[in-house]
C-alpha cells in the first residue's frame, strides 16, 4: 500500500510532492547532525540541505522515467530482467547526475566564496572524492532499491488483478454461450432438421458438441494457436449459417495462421458482437471478414443496425479489450465507419 502511495506522488509531481521531497531532506540532515553530535556536514547546514534537495529531485524525475510504468504484459522473467536492466540504467544514469551536480555545486560556491573554482573542483577529486563516493551510492541503492519494491508491488497488483479478469471473463464467456437463448435457437433447429434433414441435423449436432468442447477446453487458457481459433470460429459459424441459410456470409483468410496464438473465444466473441448487433436478410446479408493486416487479426462487418438492441450478456468488447490488454500489453483496436464495423485483435507469437 506504500508502495502503492508513493508511486502516485512520484507520477503526479505536485506540490505534496515536493513539500514531502523538502522533510525528506530535513530528516536525512538532522539524522546526519545527530550522529556527527551536531556537527556540521559538508559545509553548512544550509548548503548540505539545497544539495540534498537538489540532488533527490533530479534522483526522482529520473526513477519516474525509468522505473515507472514498465511494459505491460511481460512474463515474470522477462519482467525481472527489464527491473534489473532499468535498475542499471538507474544507478548510471543517477551517479553521473549526482557527479555533474555536485561539481557544480561546489564551483557555485566558491565563486560565491570568492574562492578559487579550479583549486576547488580538483581539490574535491583529489581529497574529497572517495568521502563522497560511499554515501552517494549508498543513497543511489537506497533509493533504487525503494523503487524496485514499488515495481515488484506493482507487479503482484497486476498478477491479481490479471487473476480476477481471467476468471471473470472465463465465467461471462461460458454464461454466454450457454445461455437460454442460443441454446434454444439451436434445440429449435435440430429439431426441425431431424424432421426435414436428419444428415444435416447429425452434422449440426456434432457442431455444437465441438464448439463446447473448445469453449470448455480453452476457456481457461491464455491463448491457443490461431488455426484452432479460427476453425473454431468456422463451426460457431455454421451453427448460425444453417440457422439463418444465407442470411450472414463470413470468410477467413488463413494465411500465415500457424505462425500466431491469440486469445480463446475473442474470435467468437466479435462474430456473436456482429450478429448480435446488425440486421440479415437474403437481400441484405451480413458480411463478415477475417482477414491479416501486420501483427493484427481483423474482423470486418458492413453495418446494419438492428431498430431495437438486445441486452448485453456482459461481455462486450470493454472486456475483451482489457483481457488483450493485459495478455499482450497491447490495445484493442475499435474504428467504426458510416459502413463498417473494425475490430483488429494483436497477434501473439
């Protein structure tokens, strides 16, 4: 939860920031006074306190750079390398920063002081350098190390919550595709087709057997190979095709599909939204494309919206595009034209 508090200041930078940025300061300089029996350090109480101030606001801005918002989506691996490989560039980047102040720091000073600025600058490297050394790197792993927990606290956060999406979109997309309604269209259609058809009725059986298998199955999963949730969405598809005759057209480009994974049932998912959403008549078929355009799987309908919409089953595409999110670390994209409807989904490798 601290981790959490102070993360937010460092984001937002207000003036509680700051002020917080100040006491911090104060603190560390009474702290040093009391263990140098008031003594004081580095020059004047005055001096040490702007140098401090300085010098953690810079340390600050660049954690907030480099630490805050790591990418999303990573593996817990790939996330501790990118922690370690940011922590690096921290103590870089901050030890060169505090170097480059405290130089000038000192040459500010001594040409307040009437002092010599060369004799000053190469005294400091000369006398006082390794006296500088020990606790400015042990303050740049304090720090760090700070931020490192915020990142690892951020981190559980994200895994938690991951947790519960998953579980809700597992539920929600299961009460959708068994709910009362498409399952009685379906009962209705084998029920005709065993009369008129039963070759046909057999093989809408099977269909259906299949799609619940695949939802059961892959459900739970991450992500499955695009092949399988395309083929999947090809015999969802027929479910509605022999329903609704030539009502809704729908062709898949397969093209390189064993080169990617995706998310299970997000295919489904955009097929039902089109459906769900739109109007289909013999005159006026709903056309619905899959098709490949770089690392995104795009699915296309020409719009037809319905005069009265359903009530939503609670999955919608808010859902789907914060489960993407946080499977791929990318965006969902959504454009919708005076024609048609776009939704391209992020390819996995």
């Amino acid at each position: 939860m601290a981790g959490i508090v102070i993360e937010k200041l460092v984001e937002k930078r207000g003036l509680l920031f700051h002020l917080i940025v100040i006491l911090f300061s104060l603190t560390i300089i009474l702290v040093f006074s009391l263990f140098n029996h008031g003594e004081s350090v580095q020059g004047s109480q005055l001096s040490f306190f702007i140098l401090l101030f300085i010098q953690l606001e810079v340390f600050l801005f660049i954690a907030r750079k480099i630490f805050i918002g790591l990418k999303p989506g990573l593996t817990r691996n790939e996330f501790t390398k990118s922690v370690l490989l940011h922590f690096a560039l921290f103590i870089s980047i901050c030890f060169l920063a505090a170097l480059i102040i405290y130089i000038v720091f000192i040459t500010i000073q001594s040409a307040i002081q009437g002092e010599d600025v060369t004799s000053a600058v190469m005294g400091f490297f000369n006398d006082t350098f390794k006296e500088w050394l020990k606790p400015t790197l042990g303050g740049l792993l304090f720090g760090a190390a700070i931020f490192i927990f915020i990142q690892w606290q951020d981190a559980l956060k994200r895994e938690q919550m991951f947790r519960e999406e998953s579980l809700i979109f597992q539920n929600e997309t299961l009460k959708s595709q068994v709910n009362p309604h498409f399952l009685f269209n379906s009962l209705n259609t084998v029920s005709s087709l065993i009369q008129s058809d039963p070759g046909k009725a057999e093989e809408f059986i099977n269909n259906l057997s299949s799609v619940y298998r695949y939802i059961l199955e892959n459900g739970k999963k991450d992500k499955v190979l695009l092949q399988s949730e395309l083929d999947f969405m090809a015999r969802y598809f027929d479910l509605h095709r022999v329903r609704d005759e030539e009502k809704i057209v729908l062709s898949i480009d397969y093209t390189g599909a064993d080169s990617y994974q995706i998310l299970p049932v997000s295919l489904q998912i955009l097929l039902e939204n089109a459906i769900k959403h739109n109007t289909a008549t013999r005159e006026n078929p709903l056309k619905i494309s899959v098709y490949f355009e770089g690392q995104y799987i795009v699915v296309k309908n020409n719009i037809q919206k319905k005069a009265s919409q359903l009530k939503s089953t609670g999955i919608g595409l808010k859902n789907l595009s914060e489960r993407v999110r946080l499977i791929s670390g990318k965006s969902l994209i959504i454009e919708e034209t005076n024609d048609f409807f776009i939704v391209k989904l992020p390819l996995l490798k």
